[in-house]
C-alpha cells in the first residue's frame, strides 16, 4: 500500500508538471505575438491563499498557533519559512522551493508521530497529533496553487510593467488585449472604450478589432463613434431612447448617408462643429 501512495505521488507531481507546462503553452502561443500583454506563470505563487489552505486541511481555520503556522509574509512558522527567498524566475529556485515544501510536510508527519523538536506551541502538537489520517493525505496531495503575472505595454514596442502599477485604463488595456487576441467565437464587447484614452482606444481597440474581425464575428456596443469609424464597422445600428423605449435611429453600413450623419453628430456634434474644429486645426498647421 505504502508503495501505491509512493506511485501515486509521484504521478501527482508529474501532473502537476504538465499542467504548468500547458498553463505556459497557452498564453505563449496566445499572446506571442501582442504588444500590449504578457502573461507568465509563476509556479506555487499563490501565496495569499497558502495559510488559509493549509488552515483547512489541519481543520483550524479559525486561527490560534500563529508561531507555528505563521504567514507568508511573518517571521515565524512554517508558512513563513515555505516563501523564504523564493525565487521563481529560475530553475533551481523552484526546484529550492518544492524541497521546502516536502521538508514542510516531513515536518508535519513528524510531529503526527511525537517528535516536538521544532515546535513552539506544544498545543499545535496535540492538535496535530489527534487529525484523523484523511488529513494526512490530503496535506500529502497539497500543493500551493499557481498564479500569473500579467504585464502591459502602453504602446507598442514599450516597455513591460505589472499591470497592478498601471491606472485603471491601463489594466483594462491588459485584459482587453488578452480578450481580443484569444478565441474564434462570436465576442460581444460593452463599452470597451471606459477608462481607456485615446490613445489606448485607437492602438489597442481599434487596431486589433481591424485584424481579428476577419476570424470571429465581433458586437460591439460603444458610445465612442471613433470605433465604429476606424475600426471599419460593417454594419451600424444607431440607438437612442424616445418616449422611453430604445428605438432604432438608423443601421446599415459606413456607406449610408444617414449612417455617417449619425456618426458624425455623435462623434463631433454634428456637421457645423466638425468643421468648425477641422478648420481650428488647419489654420493652426499654417502657424507651426
């Protein structure tokens, strides 16, 4: 039986191997080619959640023992002392990482067995000592989860960030970059030009809503008319509210008359204020 757990261990750690190994593939070949967003795994770094699992599987998820469990980010105990210099972006440092993580279980089964050596609270032996066996084996199959590293550009060909220092359009720019470069379904997007500046709307929005509606069908519902128009819509259906009921004001193609009347008092106001700002522009081009 001992040699059948072993088998399946080993066979739960290759698994899990694998499963990180497709996570990789995946956004790589997603994203290999995209300016504004990189996703990377980051093996067992989930850390936020490591001292509520392990909380879980020792049924004392209502605290107490803090100097034997500790947390990721204290001093002592042996969450603390899991996450101590661990490093992620190397081979050796993950492979570090999973020798701390069998010391952390070697740990746990000997004080199941009476030995208190490195225990600071006698009490959290007791408690240890007095799981039933399940709880063993579930702390056996127990591996901190994965997490993911996103990164944005702002335009492309800069430089890589965290998307957690970016502003609000920036993070939105990540996700939407990530959302329009993967799949062939039908994808519908509402408003996807909030919290997002022009620039982002054209770069990102514009650009690749230009290359992926040759492969899926793609809705958009936007208030910003600069969409509709350089991302070459090929049909629009103009809404407005009337007598309280959505109504229908105008849909067909770019090519319609009453199409571009539409856009164009969306976008600019309406005829008068286009030209108006275009002759603002043009008389200032005569001055530089």
């Amino acid at each position: 039986m001992q040699k059948q757990a072993d088998e399946c261990q080993d066979k739960l750690k290759s698994l899990r191997k694998e499963l990180k190994a497709r996570r990789s593939g995946f956004f790589n070949s997603v994203l290999k080619d995209n300016s504004y967003v990189s996703i990377n795994i980051i093996p067992f770094g989930n850390k936020e959640s490591v001292e509520k699992e392990f909380r879980e599987i020792i049924n004392r998820v209502q605290g107490g023992f803090e100097r034997d469990i500790g947390s990721v980010d204290s001093e002592e105990g042996i969450v603390a002392e899991l996450y101590q210099n661990y490093s992620s972006e190397t081979v050796s440092g993950v492979q570090d990482f999973e020798r701390k993580l069998e010391d952390f279980k070697a740990h746990i089964r000997n004080v199941r067995k009476g030995d208190e050596s490195f225990v600071r609270d006698h009490r959290f032996a007791v408690h240890i000592q007095g799981l039933p066996p399940e709880n063993v084996d579930r702390l056996e199959c127990w591996f901190p989860e994965d997490s993911l590293e996103v990164l944005y550009s702002v335009k492309q060909g800069g430089e890589f960030k965290p998307v957690q220092q970016g502003s609000p359009g920036q993070k939105t720019a990540a996700l939407l970059a990530f959302i329009l470069s993967y799949g062939d379904e039908p994808l519908i997007l509402d408003q996807p030009e909030d919290d997002l500046d022009n620039h982002l709307i054209y770069d990102l929005i514009v650009t690749q809503l230009l290359e992926i509606k040759q492969k899926r069908q793609v809705i958009v519902v936007t208030h910003n008319a600069n969409i509709v128009v350089n991302g070459d819509a090929e049909n629009v259906v103009a809404l407005d509210v009337r007598a309280g009921q959505t109504r229908i004001i105008c849909q067909g193609g770019l090519q319609k008359t009453e199409v571009r009347n539409e856009i164009c008092r969306v976008m600019e106001g309406g005829k008068e204020a286009f030209n108006l700002r275009y002759k603002r522009i043009g008389e200032g081009d005569k001055h530089v």
